[in-house]
C-alpha cells in the first residue's frame, strides 16, 4: 500500500485499529510522532523505556494485554539509532497475540549494517499481523515529495485500504518514487557514503569521552541527560542545526565531511570549556574518558 510518507500509512493504521480505550505500545524515546498519532486515534499509549538506547522487547511483550491493537517498532529507532535483533524480533513475534498488529517502522532501513538486523519484510510470511513501513524520504531524498509504502498480509492492506484517503499522492510523486527505484545504485551509493561519516563521527566522539550508542541511522545519539540543552543551545551558536531532547539527550544528523567536522570541533571546544567530562560519564562507565578529566592531558589552554 502506498500512501503520502509513511506517516499518513501510521496514521491511517493507529486510526483503523483505535476504538476506544484501545492501547499501542511502543518504545519510548522513539520517534516523536506515535504519540500524537496515538493521541489522534483516541488510543492509550503505552511507552517501554529503551535500555541503552534500544527496544526492551521482552518487556514490549509483557505490556500487551487483551486491549493492545498495535506494537510500534522503530527500528533503526529514531533518534538514538539502534536496532533489534533479528531473533529478538522472532522472539517478540511469537509472543504476540495474532489479533494484535505489529508494526515495524523502518523509515533508515538503507542505512542499517548490523548482519544481525532484520528486515521486517523476511518475517512476514510466519506472521501475517505483522506490517512493514517504509519510505523515499530518507536515502532516496524525496521528503518533500511524500512518498512512503507499507507491506503486509493482504487481508490487513484491504482492511487499511479501506480506511486511508483515495487520491493522497500526487502523479508528480508517484513518477519520482518509479525513478527514484531505477536510480538505486546512485542513490543508495549516497546512503554509504553517510554510513562511512557515521562511525567517522561516532569513533571521534568516542575517543573524546562521549557516550554513543552504536547507530544504523543517518544520525547519532548524544546521551546528554541534563546538559542537553545547554549543548543544543551550544551548537545552535555555533551554526549547527541539531535535535534537542532536554533532559535527555541530543540528535546530530550526518552531513558532509566538512559539516561534521564544524560538528566535532564544536563538541570538543564545549567540552573543554564546559569540562563536561563528569557528565557525559555521570551514568556510565569511565573507561577511555580518564584522560579527559585530567587537564594537563587534554591540551586545555585556560
Ligand atoms: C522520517 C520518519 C518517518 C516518515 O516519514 P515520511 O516522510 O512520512 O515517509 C517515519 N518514521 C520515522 C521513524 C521517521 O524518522
């Protein structure tokens, strides 16, 4: 089913599927959207806190109950990248009712390297309450377009069909998707080259002491707690657009080379300053981050 970015596909889904007093359970942080989705359906969100950044699936499981219609599985979630396992999932899906849908939004899935990660689209066959979200917004640059698609049993897809609004996209958009699929090699060859910054940037950032969880995105996940603001507010100065999530954490997008680099010298500049150190560590193991506490070694000139 093809519908006007994945988002109108969520949406005609939570709608479907939410009478009242329904829940959906999802992962929480995820994306910002399912929340007012939910809210829109008239349905109960249920949020699972990520451990270490990523779905707590067993616990997931726990959560449903005769009321859940819908798991939502972001994965790559945004915005802290990681991915569920592919036997995590199988697992998950055999604990879930068949009456209950599953849907695996996998908006970065061109970005994804983990072998063990999973494409909903291989599970699928075993569990036909399982739906698989996709887009041309990400690695195929389409956002301003709106394209996205979903995959499912057949007999779910006549159901959402029946729900979504006729005619949502556009001729002009239909023909660039088309393109878009022709040109994949190009196109795609575009999402390596974001993969290759990617663990540029996090190999940098660890080095510096920061805590990054490993990400299948095109972005990484500064886990800030507290000072989250502050270094939003930090790199806002600085000219660099990022994600802030106060009291939680900052998301920085991928760009160019030489965009990330402006990135990683503003973040080692406010760690310097700031002697963050401390904070970035606070929750977490020392380790590599020693020698940032120590001032001689650093370099520091005040
Ligand atoms: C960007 C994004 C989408 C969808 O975007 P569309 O432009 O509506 O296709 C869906 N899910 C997540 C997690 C996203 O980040």
């Amino acid at each position: 089913m093809v519908g006007a970015g994945s988002i109108a596909l969520l949406q005609t889904l939570l709608q479907s599927v939410g009478d009242p007093g329904s829940e959906v359970v999802y992962a929480w942080r995820s994306f910002e959207l399912y929340p007012i989705l939910a809210d829109l359906a008239g349905m109960r969100s249920v949020r699972v806190p990520l451990v270490e950044g990523a779905h707590d699936l067993p616990a997931m499981a726990d959560r449903i109950t005769d009321a859940t219609r819908l798991v939502l599985i972001c994965n790559p979630n945004n915005p802290t990248g990681t991915v569920a396992a592919r036997e995590e999932l199988r697992k998950f899906l055999a604990r879930t009712p068949p009456t209950c849908l599953v849907a695996l939004d996998e908006a970065y899935y061109e970005y994804a390297r983990e072998p063990t990660a999973s494409s909903g689209l291989e599970l699928g066959e075993a569990h036909p309450n399982l739906v698989v979200l996709r887009t041309f917004s990400k690695a195929y640059g389409l956002a301003g377009l709106r394209v996205g698609y979903l995959v499912g049993d057949p007999r779910v897809v006549e159901q959402l069909r029946k729900a979504c609004l006729v005619y949502a996209v556009s001729g002009v958009a239909q023909q660039a998707a088309v393109a878009a699929l022709g040109l994949e090699d190009q196109l795609l060859h575009r999402v390596d080259v974001t993969v290759t910054e990617r663990r540029r940037v996090r190999d940098a950032l660890v080095a510096h002491g920061w805590d990054v969880p490993v990400s299948h995105a095109n972005f990484l996940w500064l886990r800030l707690g507290d000072a989250s603001a502050e270094f939003g507010r930090w790199c806002t100065g600085k000219g660099i657009a990022v994600r802030t999530f106060p009291g939680e954490g900052v998301r920085v997008s991928i760009g160019r080379a030489e965009d990330n680099d402006a990135f990683l010298a503003a973040s080692a500049e406010w760690c310097r300053r700031e002697q963050r150190v401390a904070l970035i560590n606070s929750a977490k193991k020392v380790g590599p981050y020693e020698w940032l506490a120590q001032p001689d070694q650093t370099g520091r000139e005040d």
